[in-house]
C-alpha cells in the first residue's frame, strides 16, 4: 500500500513554498513493490491501477492545484531475471524506458538475456 502523507507542517515550510513558487515543478520519488507470486500480467495491471488511482487525486495548497503521476517499470522473476537484484536492474530499465516515452504509463521490462 503507498501512502501519501503530506504534514501541515511540511505545507507550511519555507522548503515547499519556494519548491511550488517555481512555474513548473518535478518531484521523483523511486520505490520498489514487490508482489509475491504474481504474475507479469497481474503486476502490470496493479502498476497501471496505482497510476489511475493517483490522476484523480487533486492536491491544492495556497490556491494552487497540483497532480501526481506514476511511472512505472514492471519486472518478474524468473522472466526477466535470475535473481531478485537481476530483476530490480530490468525494471529500473524499464522505467527508464517510460521516462524517454514522456512519463505517466507503465512499461514492462524486456526479455532477460
């Protein structure tokens, strides 16, 4: 489960009103869910669910509005990897992948050689 918690405090900062005074504003945050035996399909289907869920979350602060997107690179033992470091290396190229494509989808990790 992800969880986005955003404190009064932290809205109130200098930190965060100088970061949302800038006309264009790109935050990234990298994290890896691991999902016990599911499958390609399965993990591609809950990676593309997550980044629905969060394009309808509206977050306003000072009158400003703001959206989240999600970028994802989706990989799965034993089809792109042999072991568990193998296969976070071919998500993170997959995810790399999305980033060149323009960002907000879902990429599955190519075949492992």
């Amino acid at each position: 489960m992800l969880r986005l918690i955003l404190s009064r405090d932290f809205l109130s900062s200098p930190i965060f009103r100088n970061i949302f005074k800038r006309k264009k504003f790109v935050m990234g945050e990298e994290f890896l869910i691991i999902l016990p035996n599911a499958t390609l399909e399965s993990s591609k289907k809950r990676a593309e669910e997550l980044r629905n869920g969060v394009k309808d979350l509206h977050i306003n602060h000072e009158e400003r509005d703001f959206r989240i997107t999600i970028s994802a690179g989706v990989a799965v033992l034993p089809k792109h990897g042999n072991s568990i470091s193998e296969v976070v290396r071919q998500s993170d190229r997959a995810l790399y992948q999305v980033k060149a494509l323009g960002r907000d989808q879902v990429v599955i990790a190519q075949h492992y050689a």
